[in-house]
C-alpha cells in the first residue's frame, strides 16, 4: 500500500490531529502518502442547540465512517472522547495513541481558577458532564451551553459572553492556546473526573490487513488499558451521548489502575460516584465490573431521569 486517506472534520482541532497523524504515519512508513478528505458532518453543521438534544457526539463521526465504508478513505481520526462504544460493521478501533492532559480546564480573562469566581458567573459548556460536576461544585454559577469549535469559544468568552468556559485541557495544548486567554486552570481529578478517553486520538479503520498493519504503529499500551476501562465502564451502563458519566483510569508506575467514576443528574442535585485501585492484568474486565456495583446502587435509573430532563428541557 502507497497511499492512505484521512476522513476528517474540518474543525482547526480535527484538522490538527488529522495532520499530526498523516505526518508520524510517514515517517513511520517511508514512500507511504496520506492524504486528507475533509467532510462536514451533521455535528457541525447544527450549531445552534446542545449536543445532547440532536442526538450526541456521534453525529460528528457518522458521515466520516459512512466515507470509510464507501471506499473514500480507510482511516479516520477522532478526539477519543467522542467515539461510541460501538463500532459499525467493518470498521475497527485500530489503534489508541499515547494520551496528551486527561484533564478539563477552565479559561477565564478574570478569574484564575474555580473557586475565584464570583456568584452568578456564567460558565459556559456543552457537556451534560462537566455541567454535573461545576454544578456540584458551585451551585451558585449560571452554566450556559456553548456550542462551535474552539477558536468560537474562545472568541466567545474574550467578547464577554462569559466569565469562564470549560473545555479539554488536551485540544488547548494541542492547538497551542494557552496564550489566548489570561487564565488556563487545569481542574484537578478530585474536582471533575473527566470523559471516558479524554486526551486520546482514537484510529478508527477500515476491517483491512494492510490498513491494519500500518495503523497498529499508532497504538500505545498504556492508553489502550485506560481507555478499554473508561469504555467499558459507559458501555456496560448503556450511558450514550445523552447522559454525564466521568471516567478515568490511570496506570500507574507500579502497574496498578487507579479508576474514578461520577455519574448523575445534568443540576449536579444527585450523584454516584467512586474510586478503586486495581491491579493492570485485571483490565478487560474491571470497567464492566465497576459498572456493575454503580447499577446495584442505582446508576441506570439515575441516568434514566437524567436523560428524561434533557429530553423535557
């Protein structure tokens, strides 16, 4: 094989990674040519309602696999966050690249983290997770969905729409933003437990051997542990798009997993969580297990209403 596609967004974000991998795939593959085949997606073309009210984050995915499977590209990148359990017949999780911050943060040009902002403050997200969690935080802040890509929200915060927005730490870093606002505050995991693979690139493939080979260069162990806990964790709770689930999981240097996990209503008014230390080998099965003992303390039926709340909103 000589030659691969891309499917990608054509967001700066997308757009950044898709690049950054056609660049570490030819240099790992010299006389392989990548090329980009950027297409608009449903995701992006609606800008003005919450993600969760037209059907969640795999709106942004649907027409990039439909490409794939269509023999129009056979390689797709995708921030893994946003990536559905499931995979459509003939296209694979391929490859899980090494995890830049897992971490959220909050961009201010007043305020330099959380607890410095004032009552009423209006916070902007579009993550029923982060709202969640800012919430049970600080009941007193004004959260309002903030929808577009990133240079939008931030130019949104800057006109002063609001005091502060939230977005993943790892797309910051990447497109190199730190600089663009006053404040960039790193929530630690003890206040907001991030999406399930955050700061991950997902490589989703076509089901071909050549392809396969080539991507397989992409894969990092370590984020390949984590993510397969966090993505089973939502799985085994059926937790689409719709509903606030954090998940992280982290290796650490002695091998053991260390897992936190918070789910509940978008208000922040009832919450599950907890944390667990595991030993690595237990990976492929710890995710739906820890799953398990959320459902016996009535994690389905939460997320059942949180789900009818954003369904009636």
């Amino acid at each position: 094989m000589n030659k691969l596609t891309i499917a990608t967004r054509g967001s700066q974000l997308a757009l950044w990674q898709s690049r950054h991998i056609k660049a570490v795939l030819e240099e790992q593959n010299p006389g392989l040519e990548v090329e980009l085949n950027v297409i608009v997606t449903t995701g992006d073309k609606i800008i003005d309602k919450p993600l969760a009210a037209i059907g969640g984050k795999g709106l942004f995915l649907k027409e990039l696999e439909e490409a794939m499977l269509r023999g129009e590209a056979q390689i797709a990148v995708h921030s893994l966050k946003d990536v559905p359990t499931v995979m459509p017949d003939g296209l694979i999780l391929a490859a899980i690249t090494e995890r830049e911050d897992v971490r959220d943060a909050l961009l201010s040009q007043k305020y330099p983290d959380i607890d410095s902002l004032p009552k009423k403050a209006v916070v902007g997200t579009s993550s029923l997770r982060r709202r969640m969690q800012i919430e049970k935080i600080r009941p007193d802040l004004i959260i309002k969905d903030l929808r577009g890509n990133v240079d939008t929200r931030i130019r949104k915060l800057k006109e002063g729409e609001f005091d502060a927005i939230i977005l993943a730490a790892a797309g910051i870093n990447r497109l190199e933003l730190l600089d663009e606002v006053e404040h960039v505050y790193p929530i630690s995991l003890y206040e907001m437990i991030p999406s399930m693979g955050q700061g991950a690139l997902g490589i989703e493939a076509v089901n071909d051997p050549e392809v396969l080979a080539i991507v397989a260069k992409l894969e990092d162990d370590y984020s390949r542990v984590e993510t397969t806990i966090e993505r089973d964790f939502v799985d085994e709770l059926n937790g689409g798009c719709h509903v606030p689930i954090g998940v992280n999981a982290t290796v650490l240097e002695n091998n053991d997993v260390v897992i936190k996990a918070v789910l509940g209503l978008p208000d922040g008014t009832k919450l599950l969580s907890d944390s667990k230390l595991v030993s690595r080998e237990k990976y492929q099965t710890i995710g739906r297990e820890f799953a398990q003992e959320f459902i016996a303390r009535g994690a389905r039926e939460l997320l059942a209403e949180a789900e009818a709340m954003m369904v009636n909103k």
